[in-house]
C-alpha cells in the first residue's frame, strides 16, 4: 500500500511541476492566464474499514485551475491592440460564415488582406451592429459579426457654390486694371483660394484675385474688381461687367458708363471679372453681377476640370457681404459644398468598444461595438490555446457592452500582460520540485524496507 501512496505523491507533484514549469514558460504570453494544481486526499472507504485507524491512500490532483485574475496592461501605438480590465472575453469566429464561437483574452488584433480585424491565427473579432448615432442595434451573440473597415467614405460630390466673405482694405493702393497678371502679385492687390472638387471627388484649386482698379471711384463711391482662376487657368463670368460708378452717385451700378472689368490673359484672351461696389463709408453696396457664375467643364478656353466626369461644371461664387475697413485684408467665411471621397485615416476603439472610423474628408462614422462576454463559470471553459470555447460546466455566454456591469472596460492601444507573477512561481517551483523528491525518497524507503523483509531467514 505504502508503495500506491509514495508513487500517487509522485504523480501529483508531477502535476504540480508541470502546472508551474507551464505558468513560467507563458510569463510573456498575451492574455494567458496562470493555473494551479488542486489536490485532494484520497481514501479508500468499506463497510468493514475502521475510521479511526485510516491512514489514507495518498493524494490526487483533483483539478489543474485557471486563475482568471487582472493581467497588468502594456500600452502599445497600434490601436488595434487591445486590452479588458475585466471579467469579459472577446469573441472570435475562426471564419466569416462559421457559427462556432471563440473566446479570449489576448487582444493582439491587426486588418487583413481584405481589412477585416482579426487576431493572429485569423480568427474574426465579432462586434454588435449599431444604429447611425453609435449605440448598438442588438447584443444577441447571434447578430455579432466580423468587423470590417471600409477604404473609403461617401460619394464625390461636385462643387457648384462657393462663398466668400473678406475685408478688402479702404487704404490699399490703387492698380492699373489692364495689368493683370495672376503669375504677377505686384499687379493685384490681394489673393485667396479654395480647394474645389469635380465630379471625380478630385480636388482643384480655386483662386480669387482682387484689384483695386485706377479711377475706380466716383463721388465717394469706388469699387474693387475681383479674377478667378481654377488651378492657374482663367475662367470667366458669364456677364461681362463694367466699373466705375455713374454720374449721380446713387450707388446704382451702370454697365453702360465705365470701363470693362475684364484683362487680357496669357493665352490673348479677354477674361471677365466681377466688380464689388462700396459707398465713401466703406459699406457694401452690390455685387455686379451680383452673382457670379461661370462654366468650368467643358468650356472653350476655360476646360480647367478636365477630369470631371462630367461635361460641364457651372460654379456660382457669391461674395455674400464684403466689407472695407481701413484694416489688413482678411478672409471671414470661405466655404464649398463640393466633397470628395474619403480615405482611410484613423481607427478610434471607445473604452465603449465602440469602433469609429475616419476619413480624409473630414467624416467621421460609428462602424460597429465590440462584442463583450463573460460566464457565470470562467474556469469551467474549454482551454484551446490562447482561446476558450463553452462547456457545460461554464454555462452559456452571456453578451453585453464594455462599461457595463462586470464585462469591464477596452483599452484600445493596450494589451493584458499574462497575470502570471514569475516569482512566486520558482518560489512554487522549488516547492512542487522538494515534494517530488521527498514523495521519490518515501517510494525508496519502502523499496529498502521491502528487501530488508525478504533478506529476513
């Protein structure tokens, strides 16, 4: 009996040994969470055993544990990394159509080839969908599914308004019209441009130019005459213009009365432009035209959009109010209602789990919620590696959001270091290795006792 006692001594210190030597090599193990060796005694029972002379029949390993305590976090610069603090699990699907549902604590997450998050073994992260304004639609583990990130955003849309709101100054010096040069800033006043979008989501250049014209003045009154230009090409008003107030000063412009505010271009073309109308206090008056408009598709002399899918690309420019102070040029309002296609230019994961995605365009859109999990009976799962699958004894999954009740919080950035403490370890080392040796030596003893029995005569 001694013998079954020495040699059930040595197989649970084997155990032991080898839960510890398993702890210490995932010291560095992402997510892994450490385990221990729970013995029981053993003893054989009969109806015609006396209990108070028992010794017992040796030991067992009743269990090797999961210890499912707070890993340490390590921050990382990868989003994607990410980290519970905690009762919950991440949920994995080893693919896009597969039922079967993993569960993990390593958050080391990464896009494919085809942006879909996944781990390292590429099993899918599984998130709940949610509604435009980011809260979730549903947290039924049914309705989880991969999270994949969309290259772009939006559809391109082609600019046709541009507004302009600016302070032309009252004190700036006068400049012969004719000499116009956009490549020459001794030959205008003052200069702004806007980045305007075809059809294509492309992006050009627009740029408004502003003369204070000689003689643009009558009775107090003067006005400035403003060149457009789209990506250093001239484009033309659609009504021709004049400047100069009339005779009477009543601040009603008068294309019949002045000289034409237009110049001739490098290519020996004439250019319109617009003329901004002022009284002596420096109010606005009008703009004349008071819209400006003019086609920037597919237009002889103006084709400067050349990539637009379209054929042509009328945009109206409205100067809104401007105003002329005796103070520095200055730009108020500049806005266009064109929009180009997004692309990718940041993932954003919540301490929500909520994952937001945004693009160079400015956009900015709530894509799906990390799904979160957790059972009544963690150490009943099934250990696969760095996953873990339902069982019976853990019972089922139960599904929510990060922040709520026990599932704990994500840190996006982050990821839980193994909870494994390396020194208690080799102290529990030394310990399982002494009881495997004493348990070795007890099974030598009765080895040494049994021949000294038989050496009996």
């Amino acid at each position: 009996m001694s013998f079954n006692i020495a040699l059930s001594g040595i197989s649970a210190a084997q155990t032991d040994l080898d839960a510890t030597a398993n702890n210490i090599s995932n010291v560095s193990t992402v997510g892994f969470k450490e385990s221990r060796a729970e013995f029981d005694s053993v003893y054989a029972n009969s109806l015609f055993s006396n209990s108070a002379t028992k010794v017992g029949d040796g030991a067992a390993v009743s269990a090797v544990a999961q210890q499912f305590h707070q890993g340490s976090l390590k921050f990382t610069d990868n989003p994607l990394d990410l980290a519970i603090t905690g009762s919950g699990f991440f949920a994995t699907s080893p693919g896009l159509e597969d039922n079967n549902t993993n569960y993990t604590r390593s958050g080391t997450f990464k896009l494919n080839s085809e942006n879909y998050i996944v781990d390292n073994s590429g099993n899918y992260l599984q998130a709940f969908p949610v509604n435009p304004d980011g809260s979730s639609s549903s947290l039924s583990l049914a309705t989880t599914q991969p999270i994949k990130i969309p290259e772009t955003a939006g559809t391109p849309v082609k600019t046709d308004a541009v507004s302009i709101g600016l302070n032309l100054p009252a004190g700036d010096e006068e400049k012969p019209l004719a000499d116009f040069d956009p490549s020459n800033p001794d030959t205008y006043n003052n200069a702004t441009s806007v980045t305007i979008y075809d059809s294509l989501g492309e992006p050009h250049i627009l740029n408004t130019y502003y003369v204070k014209p000689e003689n643009g003045s009558a009775d107090g009154t003067n006005q400035w005459v403003s060149f457009v230009t789209v990506d250093n090409k001239p484009v033309d008003s659609t009504e021709a213009a004049n400047y100069f107030q009339d005779a009477n000063g009543d601040g009603a412009f008068d294309d019949a009365i002045g000289s034409p505010a237009s110049y001739t271009g490098s290519d020996g073309e004439v250019h319109n432009g617009v003329v901004l109308n002022f009284d002596e206090n420096g109010e606005y008056i009008n703009t004349s035209p008071e819209v400006l408009t003019f086609e920037s598709l597919g237009t002889d002399g103006a084709d400067v959009l050349s990539a637009g899918a379209d054929g042509t690309q009328a945009i109206t420019i409205d100067f809104e109010e401007p105003t002329q102070f005796a103070s520095a040029f200055q730009v108020t309002g500049l806005e266009q209602n064109g929009l180009t296609v997004g692309r990718l230019t940041g993932i954003e994961i919540g301490s929500d789990g909520l994952v937001q995605v945004s693009y160079s365009n400015g956009t900015s859109d709530p894509l799906a919620r990390v799904a979160m999990v957790r059972f009544r009976n963690e150490q009943g799962l099934s250990q696969t590696g760095s996953n873990w699958t339902e069982s019976q004894s853990s019972g089922g999954p139960l599904t929510g959001e990060a922040g709520s009740g026990t599932f704990g919080n994500i840190s996006s950035g982050a990821l839980e270091q193994s909870n494994v403490d390396l020194t208690t370890e080799l102290v529990d080392l030394i310990s399982a290795q002494r009881n495997f040796q004493a348990n070795s030596r007890s099974l030598e003893i009765n080895s040494s006792l049994q021949e000294t029995i038989l050496q009996i005569r």
